[in-house]
C-alpha cells in the first residue's frame, strides 16, 4: 500500500474538499482524484459519496479513518526512530488528556529533557479513547490518564492523586451559593463524577459542561462563576486573589495512571521516563505519590 494514498485519503477527509486537499498537499487536483480512485479500487470500495459542492465519508469510508491514521502514523514512527538510531538518539512517545498535561506532564517532561538529553520525545495531547488506541496500536509508548480502561494487553501503574478543589470568582460563598448558578461542571472522568453526584444531588444544572478544566478556568475568569478545578492548575490566581476556594466544599481526589505495554516496562527509556516521572510527584508538595 502506497502511503502516499492514505495521506491523500485523509486530507479529503479533514477538508472535504478536492481541491483544498490538493494545496495543502502540493498537488494538483487531478492527483488527488487519480490517487483517491486508486485507493477506492484497491479496497473494492467508495470511500467518498460525491455531490456537487458536497463530499461526504461512505460508511466504508468512516470505517478507514480510524485505520489509515493508525497505519499512517506509524509509518511516520518507523521512519523517525531509523534516523534516530543513526544519531543514537533515543525517542519515546508520550500522551495525555490537556488537563493533566498543565497539571503534571509540562513539569515531568521538563524535567526530563533536563535529565536525559539524549531522549527525542514525541507528546501528543488527546482523549483517553486515542490515547488507549495508540498505545494498542504501538504509536505510544506511555500515556498518563484519569480511569484508564482494564486491557490485558496494557500495564497500569497509580502515579499520583490530584485535588480538586471548589473555586469561585468572589470570596465568602458557601457551596450552596456558589454551585446556584454559573456552575461549570468538568468531566474529570467517571469516578468523578459518581463521587461528585453523591455530595451534591439537588445542585441546578450546570451553567456548562465541560471537557477540560482549564476551559472552566477561562470562562470563570472572563465570565464569573464557579467549579471544581485541579487546586494547582488555579494556585496562582488563589494567591493573587483572582479566584477564591468555597470554605466548606468537599475535597475531592481523582487519582492519576501511567499505562503502557508490559514488554516496555524493561527499555531503559522506559525506566527512566518512569523515574522522573516519580520524582515529580515526589517533588511536588500538591501531588501524593
């Protein structure tokens, strides 16, 4: 299978388009429906129902996506760690959700670069789902996550708790005034969400749902109102009195997970991404390992 064809194949698929496929793909036009052809008669398929000013992913089509990003990166990889080794560079392939990338991540992965210079890293922020599914699929070496999914073909090691904490932008609200209105309610993973539905089961709806704490951090800021947010992803505007914690507001802990595949645990890459990563739970005074 020509990569090239599957590049092309997803470039429609992001743009919907022929022509803006080809721009960004420096090609012609006719290029990109020749190799698009070609690929619909290698698979036996149509991947794209085509319409004036309207393409759209056949089911067959939507089927694909998932596969060629899977067989695209990887052949990025392969190509990456041949002309690593020629340098005796080593890589190493992380990911996380956004949240624990501001929480934890940015400090181990500076620390880490500090340590181990020779370690090329490859970080890629994304859902839990993509994460697991890289990791599977060989793309990722280790993610770090909230509830990971039991996989036997995957290790999981606990890493640290993470506070969540009630925060407000006025000062003196209790908790019932607080969540009353303008709550943004954080999907900070399941097991949260059951704890959060059992401390607090009459609240009003929230304002927002959202994906990300730091988003609700934003809108709070901006905006007004409250949520429960990682208590270092706000330290700095609680120091400046930006923001203010709910006197009374249960804590709540959501504890973080390394994963990766078993066979990896014994790479010295591995082991050393592994310790730093424990020293930088042991060095932060808001993480208990």
């Amino acid at each position: 299978m020509d990569i090239s064809l599957l590049k092309t194949f997803l470039e429609v698929a992001r743009t919907r388009h022929f022509g803006k496929a080809a721009d960004v793909l420096f090609i012609t036009q006719s290029a990109v429906s020749a190799r698009i052809k070609l690929l619909e008669s290698n698979l036996g398929v149509e991947l794209f129902s085509r319409r004036r000013n309207d393409i759209q992913l056949t089911p067959a089509g939507m089927r694909l996506v998932r596969h060629a990003e899977t067989i695209v990166k990887g052949w990025q990889r392969v190509r990456d760690e041949i002309k690593l080794d020629e340098v005796g560079a080593r890589p190493l392939a992380v990911g996380s959700p956004i949240d624990l990338w501001s929480i934890l991540l940015r400090i181990w992965v500076a620390g880490l670069r500090r340590r181990q210079s020779q370690l090329v890293l490859s970080i890629e922020i994304q859902s839990t789902e993509v994460l697991v599914n890289r990791l599977v699929n060989g793309l990722l070496d280790m993610a770090v996550m909230f509830d990971p999914p039991q996989i036997p073909d995957l290790s999981i090691r606990q890493v640290a708790e993470i506070s969540l904490v009630l925060v407000a932008d006025r000062d003196g609200l209790t908790q019932e005034e607080a969540m009353k209105q303008n709550y943004y309610m954080v999907d900070w993973g399941n097991t949260f969400s059951l704890i959060h539905a059992e401390h607090f089961p009459n609240i009003p709806p929230p304002v927002a749902r959202l994906a990300s704490g730091l988003l609700a951090r934003d809108l709070i800021l901006d905006c007004g109102g409250s949520s429960y947010l990682a208590e270092q992803m706000v330290q700095q505007e609680l120091e400046q009195g930006r923001l203010f914690r709910v006197s009374g507001a249960p804590v709540i802990e959501r504890n973080a997970f390394t994963v990766y595949r078993p066979e990896d645990e014994k790479r010295q890459e591995m082991q050393q991404a592994l310790g730093a990563l424990k020293d930088t739970v042991e060095g932060a005074k808001h993480l208990v390992p």
